[in-house]
C-alpha cells in the first residue's frame, strides 16, 4: 500500500491519495504453485525413497529370521545342561551321556552363534535407525509449514534433506558436508526451505549426471557447507556438474524454464527457490557457474528480526 500525501501551501495538506493493491490471488497462486512443485519432487523422489526404506527392511528380516534359528538353538543348549545338571544330582551322569551332550552341543557351533549373533544385532539397528531417519525426514519435509517464521536448526534440515536425497545422489556423487556447529538457530519458514535444499541437491545430481554421460563417468561432489557472515546466516551447496552456460543464467529463475528432458523436471524448482528465499524469506539466492567446472548456488537467510510477511 502506498500513500502520496497532496500538498497545499508551504505548511499544510490538502489531502492524500492512497494507492491499495490486492495481492490475495497472488500469494494464492504462489501457495498453489509451490505445493505443487513440492507434490512433483516427492513423486520424483518416491521410488527412490521406497528403494532406501527397502534395502535396511530387508537385512533386518534377514536377521531376525536369523535370531529366531538361533534363539531355539540357545534353548536347545540350555535344555542339554538343564538335563545333565538333573543327572547329576540323581547320580545317573555317565560318560556316555556327556560325550552324547557334548556331540549335540558341538552340532549347534556354538562359536559361530557367538560370533553372528553380535554382527547382527548390530546391523539390524543400523537399518532400524536408517529406517526411522527416513520417516522422520519425510514426516518434515510433508508438513504444510508455519504461517510464520520459527527458529530453525538449518545444519539438522540440510541433513534430513540429504537423507530423503539420497538415492538421487548416491550413484552419481559423493555427498560432502561442512556444517558450521556454531551457527544459531535461523528465523525461517521450515518446509519451505527444505524444498529449496532439495530443489538444489537433485539439480546438483543431474548436473553431475549431465557433465560425466548419464553417470558412466567419474563420481562427481555435491559439497553443502554453512556459516554465519556479519547477520546473515550462509547455505553454499556447491556440484562438479556441467556448469550453466552464461547465456541462459538470466533465465534460470523464470517460471517453468528448463533444459532438461522429459520426465526430469517442470522448471518450478528454481523459480520456487528464488520466491522462497528472496521474497519470503527476504534472503539472497547468489550462482556461481562455469561451464564444465560447475555451480555453486549460496542462500543468504537473515539472522536478525524478521521482516513484515505480507511485504
């Protein structure tokens, strides 16, 4: 809303004229466009993340299986020195009974159980705790979002990013972080950041994908780090990808431009990351590109109060 005031003489004023704009329908069509987007990245990521839940909730069946086998070859065990203990008492132990004890005990490789049983027990709860990383990410990154800023531990969203990420990722880079401990919380819009990590390490992974030919060639980096500069607190998530030509940057935030193929992307990421950061969050959205080097994408969130909403 603007106001011009109308002026009469040196000292006076005759009135004023105020300018109102309704931007209602706006923010609607933002909300919708950007829920959207979101709908889009879970579908992308869904067979992925599916993949990820799978392979640990194989493993730990495999094990539990496995310690069903072996806890009633324990109980077996138990029960042969349970029967030699009573035959001790009533004087019937012989040495052919032991022996006969011994055999039976020896068949149930004892030393073997000893020894999987711990590895197992480990590795089931790896893929327990790997599986409820996973549902613990995606349970944040699908909530609907604050109406207003809360204060966020950025380092912890950018790590359940990269785990929902994951499989995006993994066969075409290594994932490299370097997340400053000492970083406050941030005033931010929760969700809506997470979708702006992720919009940038699955554009990181296909940029690697373009530069090395569909990932037949080397494994690329994706290196995300954070720091605090003055009162702004700095997200720098850097590929080894194939670089943005000069000519097309100016277009790179425009709503549904892209140069990927079919199936790889509506042109929303960016462009929602750009409304997000810059007017939402009233932050900086900075690239760094050179073709067949890289890019580096930094987002700048401010530390200090937060800004009017509606602005």
């Amino acid at each position: 809303m603007t106001i011009n005031h109308v002026n009469g003489n040196v000292d006076s004023i005759l009135g004023s004229t105020i300018i109102g704009a309704d931007i209602t329908d706006r923010k609607k069509f933002e909300n919708q466009l950007q829920q959207s987007q979101k709908m889009e990245a879970i579908g992308q990521l869904a067979s992925g993340i599916a993949h990820e839940i799978n392979t640990p909730t194989q493993f730990v069946g495999d094990n539990t299986r496995f310690f069903q086998d072996a806890y009633e070859d324990l109980i077996q065990v138990i029960r042969e020195y349970e029967d030699l203990i009573e035959k001790a008492k009533l004087n019937t132990l012989t040495e052919e009974v032991i022996a006969a004890a011994e055999t039976r005990i020896r068949d149930l490789d004892l030393a073997y159980l000893e020894e999987e049983i711990p590895v197992a027990l480990q590795h089931t709860l790896k893929g327990v705790d790997r599986i409820t990383k996973i549902v613990q990410a995606m349970k944040i990154f699908s909530h609907p979002g604050m109406i207003t800023r809360e204060p966020t531990d950025i380092n912890s969203e950018i790590e359940k990013t990269i785990t929902i990420t994951r499989n995006e990722w993994k066969y075409v880079a290594q994932m490299e972080t370097d997340l400053d401990a000492t970083l406050p919380d941030v005033p931010c819009f929760r969700a809506e950041l997470n979708q702006v990590i992720l919009n940038m390490i699955v554009n990181a992974a296909h940029a690697i994908v373009e530069a090395n030919g569909n990932g037949s060639g080397e494994s690329g980096i994706i290196r995300i780090s954070t720091y605090q500069e003055d009162s702004w607190a700095k997200i720098r998530i850097n590929d080894n990808g194939a670089g943005i030509p000069e000519d097309i940057r100016h277009k790179i935030y425009d709503l549904f431009f892209t140069t990927k193929g079919p199936g790889k992307g509506s042109g929303q990421g960016l462009a929602i990351s750009h409304t997000v950061i810059v007017e939402k969050h009233k932050g900086t959205l900075d690239l760094e590109s050179q073709v067949g080097q890289g890019t580096t994408f930094i987002i700048g969130l401010p530390l200090g109060a937060e800004p009017n909403e509606n602005e």
